[in-house]
C-alpha cells in the first residue's frame, strides 16, 4: 500500500456511492468518522440520516400493516364534535364497512376520524389508526386497537393507499383535501387501479365538485372522464355499496 504520508492528496474520492473531486474532498475517512467518539451530535440532525428515520418509518409501517385484511381509508375533519350528524355518520360508516367485511383504517386523530374508528370497534372489526407528529396534535383515538405515529406525512401517506382498497372522504379541511386530491391524482395517473373514491355529504362537496366541473374541466385543466374518479353520497349504505361494488368484493 505504500506510506501514506509520503503521498500527497488524492485526485479522487470514492464514499460509499459518492465520488468526490478537487476541493469538495473531504479529510479523513467514513470508518474514522465513525469511530471518531469526540465529534458533536448535529449528525442526528442531517439528511442522511433522516432517510435511515424515515426508513424505519416505512419498515415499521409494512410490518404493523402487512397483515391487515381488506380496508378501507376513511378521512375527516378532526374538528367533528362527538354527537353532530357528521360525526354519527362516521360511526355508521365505520360499522357498516366492518359489517362489509373490512378493516377501517382513519388517521387516528378526533373527530370524523374517532367516529370512524368507534363504530368499526363497535362491530368488533379492526380499527387501525395512521397518527402523525404535529404540534398540536392529541394522539390516537381511544378506538384504535391497531396503532403507528409518524414523523413524516409521505410516509403516512404511503400507507393509507398501500393498505386500503378505497377511501370514504366525509367533510374535512385542508388534510383531508390533502389526502383527497392525492388519491385522485393517483388514479388519474394510474399510480393505483381500482380505487373508489366516495365523497359523504352531497351539501359539503357540492361547491367543489362544481369548481371541478364548471371550471378546471370547463378550461381544459382536466378531462371530462375525471369526474368519474369518485362518487358523491348522503347514504351510509350506498357509500358502503359503492367501495365494495368497485373493489370487486
């Protein structure tokens, strides 16, 4: 190998998958930074190693999830009081798409996400809840018997389409139009096939599907078949008839 010392500095140098030339050559080597015991402790704070996080995310959230039966993604509002006609509603979706055959999965907050996952509890099916960090955020619902905090939304994300075969959306603010428009951009591009998408609340949606309509199809922004992507409902059971008739079941 030679003496080191005697050898002046390299032209090239290879990292892992990175090369490095001139004077973006770094001192020292990947081992001796490792091994190194007197650095400081911003390291937990760089890219690198928030993709080894939000690995693990990924990892922990397809082993939690892998075994789930067929389910269903319900979105809503986390602003639903306990006892008003949207939050009954989400407790009669969530027992009617148990009593369908399938697992609820909701973000696990409050809200239309609790009453999802207290009337899929309610009919003794599983009730799986998707949290997220968030500042003011108050953790899982009571009603989630199968439970993953994130970090990151796209991790999140990911797993509310993975493991689900449709999504019932009941009113709800800016997340849920978040979690709405992905599924649709989505199957527009084919991202996912068979996927209803049912929209609960026909006086709620209505604005939006006539902005949809009236506007962005009206200038060509969008396809006319588009509107086709989803379903807008105010019956329990044919929301429910909606998603199983799509998935086939």
């Amino acid at each position: 190998m030679g003496n080191p010392e005697a050898q002046g500095p390299p032209e090239e140098q290879h990292l892992g998958p990175v090369v490095r030339r001139r004077d973006q050559i770094t001192p020292g080597t990947t081992d001796q930074r490792l091994l190194d015991t007197e650095g400081d402790t911003e390291w937990v704070h760089t890219d690198p190693w928030r993709v080894m996080r939000i690995q693990s995310e990924f990892v922990e959230g397809f082993g939690a999830l892998a075994e789930l039966p067929s389910a269903i993604s319900v979105f809503g509002s986390a602003r639903t009081r306990p006892g008003s006609p949207e939050y009954d509603a989400g407790v009669r979706i969530g027992k009617a798409l148990v009593d369908a055959g399938f697992a609820v999965i909701t973000g696990g907050g409050p809200g239309a996400m609790e009453a999802a996952n207290k009337g899929a509890r309610e009919a003794e099916g599983i009730s799986v809840g998707l949290g997220i960090e968030l500042p003011f955020e108050q953790g899982l619902n009571p009603h989630v018997d199968i439970g993953v905090n994130f970090r990151y939304f796209f991790v999140r994300k990911t797993m509310f389409v993975k493991y689900a075969q449709g999504f019932v959306v009941l009113p709800g603010g800016l997340g849920t139009l978040d979690e709405l428009f992905e599924a649709l951009t989505l199957v527009q591009t084919r991202k996912v096939t068979r996927f209803p998408i049912v929209l609960f609340g026909t006086a709620y949606w209505g604005g939006l599907v006539d902005w949809l309509r009236d506007t962005v199809v009206a200038q060509g922004k969008a396809s006319e078949k588009d509107l086709l992507l989803f379903h807008v409902t105010d019956e329990v059971e044919e929301a429910v008839a909606l998603v199983t008739k799509e998935v086939g079941r």
